[in-house]
C-alpha cells in the first residue's frame, strides 16, 4: 500500500516568490484498491503526482510504500525504490521510433534484465493490456485508446506495487475510457494494485474508484468511500458524483430519496409503496447506477397520496427500512400539519 503523510511542496514562482502548493496532504491507497483524487485546474493534483513518482523531491512529508519512506532516499537507493510506483500521464509518452513491444521494453533494457526475461515480461504485459496483436505497431498506428494501454503496460514493466494514472483517460472518447477503466479495475482485482487515478471526469471516479479525495488549493477538502460519500446527502462530492436535472412540480410533496450505501436497495421499492400507502408517485428526474454491485444515486420524487389516511409520516419509517435516506425539498402548505 502507498501512505502519504503531511506532504508539503512549495515552488519558487518566477517573480522569485515561494508558493505553497501542496498543503499538507494526508492519503493511504490499500493495495487493492482504487482512489481516485480529483479537484479543479491548477489545485494541485499533477504535483502531487509529481511528488508521488518522485520526480519532485517533496518539501515536507512522507511517501510510504509498503512501510518503506521513499521521499528520504536519494542516489541509487531513490533509482531502486522509485521502481516500486508505476506512472502513466495523459499522453503516454511513448517514444515515436519504437514499437508497442520496445515501448514496453525499454525500462526492462534499462535495468539491463536478459533478453529472455524481458521477452517473457514483456508478452505477458502485452497480454494483460490485450495488445498482443499490435506489439509491433508504432505509436502512430495505434489509437489514443491503445497508445495508453502501452504506457499501462510500460509503467507496470518493473512490478510496481503502486500505479499512478494522472489524467490517463483524458481525451479519449467514452468507450476507451472505459475501456482503460475496466483494465485498471482488473490490474488492481489481478495484481494487488495500489491505484491512483487523477481525473477531472466524475464518470471515471463512479465507475472506478474505491474511494475519492477532492483537492482544493493544495488541500483535501472532502475524501471518502465512494459508496458512503453517494449516500451522505449533504456531501459535494456525493452531489457531483451524481448531478440530478430534475422537472418542476408545482404544490406537490417532492423528496429527494438517496439510495444508502449500507443494504441493496430493492427495484421495486416505488411500485410496493405505492401501492400500500395509495400514493402516486412521480418521477421527476433521477440518476441510479450500480456501483460496487448495488445500485446507486439519488431520485426526485413527488408524492400525491389519494386516500387521507395515510401520510408522509406513515411512509417515512418503510423508506428508511427500505435503504433509502430521504430528504423533504418542498412540503406545501396543506400537507405541512399532517407530517
Ligand atoms: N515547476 C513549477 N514551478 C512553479 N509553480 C508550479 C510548478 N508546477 C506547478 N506549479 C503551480 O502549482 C499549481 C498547481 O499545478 P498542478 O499542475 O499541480 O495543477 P493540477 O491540479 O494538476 O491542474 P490541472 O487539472 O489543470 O492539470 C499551479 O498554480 C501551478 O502554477
Ligand atoms: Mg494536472
């Protein structure tokens, strides 16, 4: 796992004034696991990356991985301990002259592992990013969406125990996103993986991410398991993972129903409380996915209950039950006193 503790970094800014970036930022990756780090341009995260991959000496803090504080080392112990964290940028910087398979290669040849070895780690890699048909095809023959998938495959070359993707999705259109998603979901399942995955796009943090820490000027403001953060309410973080559009519905009871990260929300929850507590029940706009195996998200609702004997305070208790947290939006005034 990677541990990062109270990472502090500052630059000298061209006017020769020292700048803060990173603010003391505190981070564990199990091994296993995705977590995602997002935040606006020019928060922070690509120098944290920077200082994770080591290609910036931090100013205070420290980078454990597995126990082990890289930001002390220098010299060859630095060259031999940066091995244990795989990087892959935005656009893959694959050397133009070489092939997919030489791509993959060349930390191998580097390190000056036998041909041998290199030829059996370099297939295998081949195989696990699904490019075996294209290992010799240069970079300008293969798509955005494969050109990553090299630079996956060169960046676990040397069996990193980390691997730090800083937009690595960027750009590419929606099914090669999730394309290089799936890949890294199955490198964490296969290999043990401590993932960390820069994005600015929610889609990638939702379909991938174990958890997500939101960095603002140079701190974490918000971090959580994404399946609580979706199921707390009052969490940005939650909102944005899920943006809701929903319709107006003038004088009507409307809630918002948040499905609870902590039991498996039946599908057929509006029809069964529609039915024993005669209420319709609208839909006004909604964004439910499964995430981690169990659906997600949050609805809109409007309530219009057709029998006076029952009320939102009769329903409230099998909502609940039911795994969902609900808020009240709007009450009119009429139904104000029955709740
Ligand atoms: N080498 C440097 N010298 C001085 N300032 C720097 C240096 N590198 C980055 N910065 C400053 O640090 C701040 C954060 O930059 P960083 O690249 O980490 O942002 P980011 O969160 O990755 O943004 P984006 O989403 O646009 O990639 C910026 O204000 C930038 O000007
Ligand atoms: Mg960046």
């Amino acid at each position: 796992m990677i541990e990062i503790d109270d990472l502090h970094k500052s630059y000298r800014a061209p006017d020769g004034q020292r700048s803060e970036v990173l603010k003391g930022i505190s981070l564990q990756v199990p091994a296993g696991s995705i977590t995602a780090v997002v935040g606006s341009s020019g928060a922070g995260k690509s120098t944290l990356a920077k200082c994770i991959s080591l290609l910036e000496q931090p100013t205070s803090g420290s980078i454990r991985v597995n126990g082990q504080d890289l930001s002390r080392l220098s010299g060859e112990d630095l060259r031999r301990e940066r091995r244990a964290i795989g990087t892959v940028f935005q656009s893959s910087a694959l050397l133009q002259r070489k092939t997919a398979w030489q791509n993959i290669a060349l930390p191998l040849v580097y390190l000056g592992v036998v041909q041998r070895d290199i030829d059996k780690r370099v297939n295998t890699l081949l195989e696990a990013v699904g490019l075996t048909d294209k290992a010799h095809f240069y970079p300008s023959q293969l798509s955005g969406g494969q050109r990553q998938r090299v630079g996956i495959a060169r960046a676990l070359a040397l069996n990193p125990s980390v691997l730090l993707a800083d937009e690595a999705t960027s750009g590419l259109d929606p099914d090669a996103t999730e394309s290089i998603l799936t890949l890294l979901k199955q490198l964490r399942d296969e290999y043990g993986l401590s993932i960390i995955l820069i994005t600015h796009e929610m889609d990638a943090v939702r379909n991938a991410a174990d958890a997500v820490a939101e960095i603002k000027h140079g701190k974490i403001v918000q971090q959580g398991q994404v399946r609580d953060l979706l199921a707390a309410p009052d969490s940005t973080l939650g909102r944005q993972l899920f943006p809701l559009k929903s319709l107006a519905a003038e004088g009507a009871l409307r809630l918002l129903v948040t499905y609870a990260a902590t039991q498996p929300v039946a599908t057929d929850w509006i029809s069964r409380i529609s039915q024993q507590f005669n209420v319709q029940i609208d839909l006004l706009g909604g964004h439910v996915e499964v995430v981690g195996g169990s659906l997600a998200g949050r609805v809109e609702i409007a309530l219009r209950f057709n029998n006076a004997a029952h009320t939102l305070h009769d329903l409230l208790p099998h909502l609940h039950q039911l795994g969902l947290i609900i808020e009240v939006l709007t009450q009119p005034l009429l139904l104000k006193e029955a709740v």
